[in-house]
C-alpha cells in the first residue's frame, strides 16, 4: 500500500531564473513502506517515520532532502546529478542506481546496491571529504566525531525493510526463542513440551529459509 502526506514549500529561486518552487513532504506512516515517484521518474521507498523533500520539478540538479531511512532508484537523466541531503548535512551524490540511505542527526549510512555513489561528508575541522563506494558496501558517518567507515555488509539484510524482511527475521528470532526455552525450561519434566519446542525451532529456521 502506498500513504503519502503531502505539504507544499514556496522559496524564491531567482539563481535558476525560477521566481517560486513547489516543494513536496512525504512521510511515511508507523507500520508501512511509503512508495514516492519523483518527477523525473525515480523511485523512493520510505521506512516508517521517515521524510522526504523534494521539488514538484528538478532545475539544473536533482536534490531531495531526506529526514530517516529510504531505498533509491534512481534513474540516469542527460548526465545531471541526483543529491540526496540528509539531516546530518551529509550528502550522497549520484547520477543512476539504487542504493540505501539511513539519517538523524547524529550522523548517516549509505549501502550500495548497484552502480556508484559519492558520500560527501564534513570532517571534525569542517573540512569536505568526498568517498566513492562500490556496490555491497556501506558507509557509516559519524556527524558529531565527523569521521566515516565503510565496511563490506550484507544487501539483503540491510534493504530488506523495502520489502517487509525485517519481520521476518524477528519472527524467525522469536520462534527459535520460544523454541529454546521450552527445551531447556522443560526438558526434564514433560517431553511433550520438548518436542513442541523443536517444532518452534524448526519454524524459525523456515522463516529465515524461505
């Protein structure tokens, strides 16, 4: 299901030769992924609770602001950059792929998925620094510390929100719970409950197989 909220931003733009510009809010609602379609095509996928900004139309570059978690797909347009600005004040810049960015204000991560991004991001003496990741990686910022890291991570694990995984990791976490404690609870004292116990070990392996 898609929920999009909507606000409306005006502000003079007289640089671009624009006397106003339309800016849009999405947020996403507490138990569902938000799906935004940008005006150049590109495809937003909001986490609960997060927000976007973004301009009813792209001038001389594509930038969206961005307050939480998203998944991007973005798609490549005569060369012109797409900037995502998140609420840290890092930025990821990019001109077509798909990738994941996770912001507040103390910092923000970015996990590659395909094609290539550039993290720019502000060290503690305020100085730009600019990275460049390949897909399967991830890079984490620290904003107050200004320092970053990127590390090889798992794509499945870290985007799997998009498309409700999430759940099912913690309903496979909460079967092999139950099923371990009724095991070692109960072992001695009714083996009716032992076997109940492997079967909810059995249903946490299924929920992380399927």
């Amino acid at each position: 299901p898609v929920l999009i909220l909507t606000t409306i931003y005006w502000f003079s733009d007289n640089s671009e030769g624009n006397d106003a510009i339309v800016w849009m809010e999405a947020r996403g609602n507490e138990s569902e992924v938000c799906t935004v379609l940008l005006p150049d095509s590109s495809t937003v996928y909001l986490n609960s609770q997060a927000t976007l900004k973004y301009p009813t139309h792209f001038t001389k570059e594509r930038r969206v602001y961005l307050d939480g978690e998203a998944y991007f797909v973005v798609r490549k347009q005569n060369g012109k950059r797409f900037i995502v600005h998140t609420v840290s004040e890092a930025e990821v810049e990019v001109l077509g792929t798909e990738f994941n960015v996770k912001t507040n204000r103390q910092g923000a991560s970015t996990t590659l998925v395909s094609g290539a991004v550039k993290f720019i991001s502000r060290t503690a003496d305020k100085k730009e620094r600019a990275v460049l990741i390949q897909p399967g990686q991830k890079i984490s910022y620290d904003a107050k510390t200004g320092k970053s890291k990127v590390e090889e991570v798992d794509i499945e694990r870290e985007i799997g929100w998009k498309d409700g995984k999430m759940m099912e990791y913690v309903y496979a976490g909460m079967w092999f719970l139950i099923g371990l404690l009724l095991i070692w609870k109960l072992r001695k004292e009714n083996q009716v409950f032992v076997f109940a116990g492997g079967i909810f070990l059995f249903m946490g392996a299924w929920w992380l197989a399927d």
